[in-house]
C-alpha cells in the first residue's frame, strides 16, 4: 500500500532513518504514552524499526561500520564464495562476511520489547493492540535470527532494557535461541493481519520466514554434528542435537503451507523468459512477492545497476557482476558432456564445433537462465547490445578443424598469452587477444574488427567481465545506465518460489529419514519442484523415485551434471540445484551452504571456470553503428585467465567470531570455538 510506503518515507524524512542510517528510533525513556501508543504514534514507531531489519539486500557487503549491512558498496559479498557470481573484488579468496554484527540487532531487539510490553497494557483500550504485539515479536524473531544463524547461541534478552544499559548475559543453547524464535513466529502467525501490505509483515510472512529458520534449525541438527561446541558452562553454543532434526523440519513444512493460504503463487506466463524477469521488475505488485523491501529516491537508495551492469555502459564503478561458468552449467537445455557436466564445445574427436552466432550456444537454453545472464546480441541498458568476445581467429576459416588442447578440469590455469597459444591449425597459431582493455576498441591490423568484444573478456585491468558471462537478475535491462546513489527498484527478501522449495525440502529430508506419510511428503514435494520448474522452462521430475533415491552423490565438481552442488543423497541434491538455480544472487545460497555444512568441501581448490568466444575473422561483419561484428564463432570453456585462484571455505567459519568488543563489555559472553 502507498500509505505504508509514505509512512515509511516519512518517518525517515523525520530523523527516525537519518540520512547516515544510524539507528535512532527514539528510545522509550524520552517518549511519553501519548507520544507512541496511539495509532499514528505506533505505526511511526514500527516503520522505524522496519526500515532498521537487518534484511541482506542491494545494500550488503563487507564494508561499512554496520555488520556488512545498509553499504551502498556491495562489490565485495558472500554472493562471491559460492559460485553463484563473480567480480574481481571476489577473486581468488572466499568472502565470509564476518562483520560482527550484534549491537544495532540487540538495539532492535530492544525496542521491539518495550513495544511487546508496554502494548499489552493497551489491549482493550488502543485497536488493533494484540496484532501490534505480534508484529513486534516478528521484528525480534527476524533481527534474532540474523545472530543466531551467524553465531549460533546468543543471550535471550526477553524483557525491555535501558537503551544505554549494557548487556551483561550468559549465551542461551544454540537450540533454545531457535526455539524462542520459533515461538515469537507461531505468536506472530495466530496475532497478526492476513492483509497483504508491501514491505511489512502478516501473517503470511510470519509463516514464510518460519519456514527459512525452521529449515535452518533442521539442517544444523543433521549436519551439524562436527561443529558443535559446548562451552564452559556446559551450555551447547553451536549445535543442535541431531534427535530433533525431524521436528524441525516437519516444523518448516507445515509453516510453509500455512503460506499457499494467503493468495500468493508463481508469477508465470506463457512467455517463460519475460516471466522470470517480471518476478523482479513487477515485485511490487506481483502475486510472488511475500516480504519486500522499497527504495525511495529522495530517502533510501542503492546503486546495483551502476555498479553490476557492464563496465562499458556505465562510465566507470561498474563490471562487478559476473557469472561462473560452473553455475551456468547447472541448467538445462545446454550441450553438456555427461561424463563431467561441462559444457562440450567440441565434436566427439575434440575439435570445436562452430557456431553461427556469439549466442549460438545459449540457444535452447532453459528460459530461466535467459532471465538470470545477459546474452550476447541481446539489448540491454537502454538498447546496448552485448559484445562479449575473448579474440579472433585469423588466418583460418570455419571448416578448418581446431583442436582443443586446453585442459578444461577445473584446476589446469593458463594466463591469456599462454592460452591463445593453443589454437592452432597445422601447427600455426590461429588466435589472436588484445592487450588493451575492451572498451578501447583495438582492432586487428587494418580490418576495423575490434579483437575484443566491448564488454569483454578483458586482458588487462578493468572490471571486464573475467568469466566471460555478466549476470543480469535485479538489474532495470531497460533503463538507461545511471549514476550511483539512483536506482531504487525494490528487494524480494521472502518470494513464493523460496517457500515451495523450503517445503519440498523439507518434505524430501522427513520421507527420507523414517516419516510415515514419506508418500505423501515426496508427492508433494515433486509437485512443489515440477511448479518452479514449469514457470522456469526447465525438465520435469517424472517420478517421486528421483526424490526417494538415496544413493550418495560423487561430491566431486566435474563429474557429471549437477556434480558442482554437493549433498548427501541424490534426492536430496535434486532440491539443492533448483535452489542453486532460482535463488542465486538473492543472499540464500551462501546460508544454505553453511546450513548444510558442505562449504568446506563444496568449496575447496574451487576455481572459477569461463566462457570464452572466439571469432572468425573471415566470417566477421562489423554492425557500422556499434562497431560490434558478428559472425561465426568458437567456444572454449576453462579456468578463469583472471582471477582464476582457488577459493577455500574455512570451516570455522560455520560459526563466526563474537565481537571482542562485546566480550569486553559482558565478561559472562563465552567466545566460539577455534577463535
């Protein structure tokens, strides 16, 4: 609703959400009852603190001074450490985003119990009383969420506390702390409004957001076993006992069917492609979106399509939006080699196959992969057409075979002059690369074909696009580039397309580990998957056997399709993929690795992999308005030639440091294990 959206906009307008976005709601201690506790003084009140969520949007990062959250800068991300995007500010080391975030959440947590205590003196006398209380136990279960799921066991403060008062309190078990949570949801789920209002919570959301953390707290009692810590005081910090693994999920099950009776669906149409964009462009008004939050031009912005459009459109600070290839090769519709998963760009004897166009390979891709990269020809950013090129082939012609002798394995690298090298034809090198950046536009001897694409891969320094595959999910294709400071579509934190898919995993671990409606729980779940699929154009579970198998994957990258996600059945890794799929740059994928505690392995000597297209020179015929020449075309797939160092998930990062900061204060905070 507009109204919402005003309030919100007027509240930070009025010092509620300063320009800096430090936290200052006013604390109770300077209000009076007349103040706050009528209905203008509370919904002011509660925009506040939602403006406050620590929701991982367009504005985290690991920079800035607020736990990585409300950082305009958001290059550098956990989105890079799990194989999902790519810049070069992510290159060759895992990001953990382990920014010891704690005070501002305790600051929210802390208002949000003077609310849940002084309103229950006003129910029968301020309407709508009992539904404010539960909307503020929603605010404090989401903000104790983003510390428990980070840290494990945090103090429980339960009861309002002085706003400069100190937190001196012992860590509650990691099992109480989800516990509580869980609780605060189930209350805000019976208490609050099924009205539907962007950017703040019902009863719809309440159960969604239950789904997540119930599915979380199951995954730690499975998988977490190795990384429980018991401290000192023999409370059990990180970890949860394996025993309620089951509860838990059947927990999130039922939560997230609680959701499809609150009117929300997949936003489909016939056109599946333009239909995975609009679940971003429309996000406002669309039947998919559960919990948003909005941008305002003249309070809260963010600057995605500066910073992740293509480094040539934008005028500089842009390119920091790539895509590897090993995601990539998660979809359907690809050429792939069974035996490793890879994309096969070469005939059965290993020369290259040709390809007309410099996106014949993408044709016949799964339409939801369409929606999530830019495509080479395809117009972009106010009719920019995407060039992406690594070099040219010269002295050669199309039916002249060339062998591919660069080693593909996910761990061979070639530095760029070396690998040019290899392209051959009776012993001649064929291949030639730029030493310039691709926006200089050299061209090859006296032809006028740039050697480059204009968008990349790039030699040299600049943010080129080093996988040669720019991402393009949540950036406005249409729109001119902008400035930084000046894009303000909204954020999806909770879709209906996240709830199926906690559901079917949900259902998937139950009927794979002893529930006697396992029947029931795998239809479901093959029905949740096959919905998200069909929206997205991809193949169809055919059998709940897929869902049932329990046979263990190899858990080693280039080993067949979908062999990049690792998990502990093959039923199992079904979900994960699609996950991998549909959630990829929303902030998820990095929680489900670390959820599942398969990122120390998942993500071990792992090596970003490209795309590299290489153009015929006797084919090329340049567009004279773009500059950009078209023709036929040669696909390479290896290690990335930039920043194609190994990333390596620490494991003790499952569990993040506790701020010393904090430790200095409360002396009763136990630290957690291996810091």
């Amino acid at each position: 609703m507009k109204i919402w959206k005003n309030i919100i906009t007027g509240v930070a307008l009025s010092g509620i959400l300063a320009a800096c976005q430090d936290l200052d709601i006013p604390p109770k201690n300077i209000l009076s009852g007349s103040d706050i506790y009528n209905e203008g003084g509370i919904t002011a009140y509660m925009a506040g603190l939602y403006n406050h969520l620590p929701m991982e949007d367009f504005n985290m990062g690991d920079g800035g001074d607020r736990g990585g959250f409300f950082n305009w800068n958001s290059e550098k991300t956990t989105l890079g450490s799990t194989g999902e995007f790519a810049n070069n500010q992510c290159g060759n080391s895992v990001i953990y985003g382990d920014k010891g975030y704690w005070k501002d959440g305790y600051q929210i947590i802390r208002q949000a119990n003077v609310l849940i205590q002084d309103l229950s003196n006003y129910v029968g006398t301020l309407q709508g009383a009992e539904s404010w209380i539960a909307e503020a136990k929603f605010i404090r279960a989401y903000t104790y969420f983003a510390l428990v799921k980070r840290y494990g066991g945090v103090p429980l403060l339960e009861e309002p506390q002085g706003i400069d008062d100190d937190l001196i309190m012992p860590r509650s078990s990691h099992q109480d702390c989800v516990d509580f949570i869980l609780k605060d949801l189930d209350d805000a789920i019976n208490g609050m409004t099924k009205t539907k209002t962007n950017g703040r919570a019902n009863k719809y959301v309440a159960a969604a957001f239950k789904s997540r953390v119930a599915l979380y707290a199951g995954s730690i009692a499975r998988y977490g076993e190795a990384a429980v810590y018991t401290g000192e005081s023999g409370t059990m910090l990180t970890g949860i006992p394996v025993s309620l693994a089951n509860d838990y999920f059947r927990q999130a099950y039922d939560a997230a069917k609680i959701v499809e009776e609150g009117g929300y669906a997949l936003h489909k149409g016939s056109d599946k492609r333009q239909a995975f964009y609009e679940v971003f462009d429309k996000a406002v008004s669309s039947e998919e979106s559960i919990f948003i939050r909005e941008y305002d031009i003249n309070n809260y912005v963010h600057s995605w399509d500066k910073l992740m459009s293509p480094e040539a459109w934008t005028g500089g600070y842009g390119g920091r939006y790539f895509v590897p290839l090993d995601w990539v090769e998660l979809f359907d519709g690809l050429p792939l080699d069974p035996a490793t998963g890879h994309l096969k760009t070469t005939d059965d004897d290993g020369y290259y196959k040709v390809y007309d166009s410099s996106h014949g390979i993408f044709d016949g891709a799964e339409p939801r992969l369409l929606a999530s990269i830019m495509i080479p020809g395809d117009l972009y950013k106010g009719g920019h057409e995407l060039d992406m090129r690594c070099g040219l082939l010269v002295g050669v012609t199309p039916d002249q075979k060339i062998l591919k002798t660069i080693k593909d394995d996910g761990k061979t690298t070639y530095s760029w002059d070396n690998g040019v090298k290899e392209f051959k034809v009776n012993g001649q090198v064929v291949a030639v690369r730029s030493t310039k950046k691709p926006s200089e536009g050299q061209t090859y001897e006296d032809t006028g074909i740039a050697i480059a694409g204009f968008n990349g891969p790039s030699t040299s320094g600049g943010n080129h696009c080093n996988t040669g595959i720019y991402g393009v999910k949540w950036i406005q294709r249409d729109q001119a580039p902008v400035d930084l400071h000046r894009s303000t579509q909204p954020w999806i934190d909770i879709r209906y397309a996240e709830v199926l898919l906690n559901r079917a995993e949900a259902a998937i671990e139950l009927a794979q580990n002893g529930a006697s409606d396992a029947g029931s729980l795998l239809s479901d779940a093959m029905a949740c998957i096959n919905d998200v699929r069909d929206r997205a154009g991809a193949d169809l579970l055919t059998s709940t056997d897929q869902l049932a198998d329990l046979t263990a994957p190899t858990n080693v990258r280039g080993t067949g399709k979908n062999s990049m996600v690792f998990a502990p059945t093959k039923g199992l890794q079904i979900v994960r993929v699609e996950r991998y799929k549909e959630l990829a740059v929303e902030h998820k994928l990095y929680w489900d690795l670390r959820r599942w505690f398969t990122a120390d392995t998942q993500i071990k000597e792992f090596r970003w992999r490209m795309l590299a297209p290489y153009l015929f020179l006797s084919t090329a015929v340049k567009d004279d308005e773009t500059g950009i020449p078209h023709g036929k075309y040669i696909f390479d797939t290896r290690v990335c030639d930039s920043y194609g160092g190994q990333h390596n998930f620490d494991s003790k990062y499952y569990y993040e440091k506790i701020p010393d900061s904090e430790r200095k204060v409360n002396y009763l905070l136990e630290q957690n294990n291996r810091y």
